[in-house]
C-alpha cells in the first residue's frame, strides 16, 4: 500500500499528520460532508458559525450536545492508535482538525488542535474556561457571570488560535513526509499545511477512500479507510 514511498517513509526524521473528521468515522463519529453531515433537517456546516450561534443558541446547542454525548462515548480506532504507535519509531506530530480529543485518548502526546476542543467549554464574554464532560440541565447553558456558554471550538468565519497556527506552519516546514488522513482539504486555512510541506519538499501521502481537491498534489494517494491503512505504516516503518 506504501510500498512505493518504502525507502522515503523509513528514511524519514519527521512525520506530520493532518487530520480531519475521517479518521474518526470508524469511531462512530459521523463527517461534516455528504449524507452524516445532515442532522435532523438541518446542515452540519450551517450549524457551526458564530451567526447561527446567536440566532438561536438552544439549537445549536442542541446539536452540540448531541455530538458531546457521541463523543464522549467513542473510543479511538486503529487508525488512531496507529498514529500513536508510529512515535515509538519516529517524531510524530499531528496537526488535527477534529474536535473530539481521540487522538489524545489514543496516547498520542504532541497533538495541535486547530480548531479546538468540543470538551473544552468557556464563556462568551468572561475569561471563564474549563473541560466539563457532564451534559448541562438546560440549553444554552449560562456561565456564572450571567452570559452563555459555548464550545471553544473554531466555527466557520472565526480565526484559528494564532500560537497553535504558527507552530502548525512550522511543523510543516520541517517535515520529511506529511500525512493528510481523512480530510475533505477544503476547509481553509488547514488546507494550506500540505503546500508548505510540498514547499519544503515533503513527501506527501494522502489517506481517503475518496478523491480530494488536492489529490493531484499528493506523491501518493492511498484509497483505503485511515482504521485499515494506517497500521499498514507502523508495520512498514517497525520492520526497519
Ligand atoms: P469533512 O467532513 O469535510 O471530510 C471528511 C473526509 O474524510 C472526506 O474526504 C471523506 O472522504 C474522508 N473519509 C470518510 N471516512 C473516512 C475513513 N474511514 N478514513 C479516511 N477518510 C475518510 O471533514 P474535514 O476535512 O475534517 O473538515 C470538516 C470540519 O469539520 C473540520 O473543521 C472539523 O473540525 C469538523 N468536524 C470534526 C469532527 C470530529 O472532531 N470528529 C467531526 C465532524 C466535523
């Protein structure tokens, strides 16, 4: 499967992994594109910006709730556990879109959110900021000084915490080979850490059944689900 990058992925000093919402679909966590990304009648990609948030914040909360309590119970699959396996061998960053904290849970230790933590809960107004993995009573829940609570996760529209951007890009930049593992590419600006790889003459390998927007740039494409083809790596680069 990765036989054709063989000598360049065991060569390698470094492996950055992007991460999206793919690679914890085999944990039960449905997607934001195609047929999971509809709860109830409404978008997933609609739900999650900031205007939707304050047109009905019981709503979106709702629906957060709802992926809490998914989340909360899921357990990281093999394609997680795989990314974790690989630090014995290599340095290992992942640079993760997802929300869910189960590349964490799987023992990986340096791990960027992007775009922040569904657990991680904190005030609209105050700096009140906290992990609360209990469900709330009543929705929108309030903060103690009276205002309401969100997620501290990055919607659509809202800027990404700039010291882990930077420290993202610089991973990038100083990779052998990145990653990129169930990610649709089209959320921006993660979408952009492979062309600073490529710039700095990564190898890049992509993990997806299907096509991306970026397939073309990829030295290699993998059609195979993260869960099947990522222990596939850690065999690959353990066996010298
Ligand atoms: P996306 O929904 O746009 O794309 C998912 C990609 O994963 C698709 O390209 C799909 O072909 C691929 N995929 C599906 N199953 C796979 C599998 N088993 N193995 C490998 N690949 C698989 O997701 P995105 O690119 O991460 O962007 C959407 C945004 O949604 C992100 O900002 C992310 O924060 C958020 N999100 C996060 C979670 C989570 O934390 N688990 C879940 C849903 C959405």
């Amino acid at each position: 499967m990765f036989d054709s990058l063989s000598r360049q992925i065991k060569d390698a000093k470094k492996i950055v992994f992007v991460t999206g919402a793919g690679i914890s679909q085999e944990s039960g966590i449905p997607t934001f594109r195609g047929k999971d990304g509809l709860w109830r009648k409404y978008d997933s990609m609609q739900l999650a910006t900031i205007d939707a948030f304050y047109e009905d914040p019981k709503l979106v909360w709702e629906w957060y709730e709802e992926r809490r309590t998914n989340i909360l119970a899921a357990k990281p699959n093999a394609g997680h556990f795989a990314i974790s396996e690989l630090a014995k061998f290599k340095e290992v960053i992942v640079l993760t879109q997802n929300i869910d904290g189960l590349h964490q849970r799987s023992g990986s230790r340096h791990v960027l959110e992007l775009h922040g933590s569904i657990i991680r809960i904190k005030c609209t107004v105050c700096d009140f900021k906290d992990n609360i993995t209990t469900s709330f009573d009543s929705l929108p829940p309030k903060c103690k000084c009276g205002n309401i609570l969100r997620p501290d996760v990055v919607w659509f529209g809202e800027g990404l915490p700039q010291d882990v951007w930077d420290e993202a890009i610089s991973h990038a930049q100083t990779c052998d080979v990145m990653i990129i593992a169930g990610t649709s590419l089209v959320v921006s600006p993660a979408n952009t850490l492979p062309l600073y790889a490529k710039q700095n003459g990564a190898v890049l390998i992509e993990v997806n059944p299907e096509k991306t927007v970026m397939s073309s740039e990829m030295d290699l494409s993998v059609r195979e689900t993260s869960a099947n083809a990522l222990p596939k790596l850690v065999e690959l680069v353990s066996t010298g």
